[in-house]
C-alpha cells in the first residue's frame, strides 16, 4: 500500500513521526534488555527462590528484602 503525497510537508510530517516512533522502540527494547539482565542477577534470582518457597521467613517480606541483599553482598564481597 503506497502513500501519495501532496507536498513536502505532508512527508516531513510522516518522516518525523516515522523518526519518533523509531526512537522509542529503541528505548522499549533498551529498557527490556535491561530488565532482562536485571532479573538474571544472583541477588534477584536467590530473592526469587526464597520468595517461591515456604521458608523460615516466611511472612517477613519486609526483613526478606533487606536481609538477603546484606547476605549476598556480604557473601560476595569476602570473595
């Protein structure tokens, strides 16, 4: 399916939308790849796990998200 166009503008208008468009499926796919990444850490894949099972701590959402994290880093930083 062809456009026809009548003047200049009328494709200036097109192209820059076009332009728009493209740059922000750019950063769509940008932000994506980064929560992507992001989910594949060890901090996020650990957190994960705990949060799927029944374990001790259980209940405490709040003491999970700040404990694991200090774990972790800690675990990480003595290597």
């Amino acid at each position: 399916m062809t456009k026809k166009y009548s003047s200049f503008a009328a494709i200036d208008k097109d192209l820059e939308i076009l332009k728009l468009q493209k740059r922000i499926d750019e950063r769509k796919l940008n932000l994506s790849f980064n929560q992507t990444v992001d989910a594949f850490t060890p901090t996020t894949i650990l957190q994960k796990a705990i949060s799927n099972s029944d374990s001790l701590l259980y209940g405490f959402g709040i003491v999970r998200k700040i404990v694991v994290p200090l774990l972790i880093n800690k675990f990480f930083k003595k290597k």
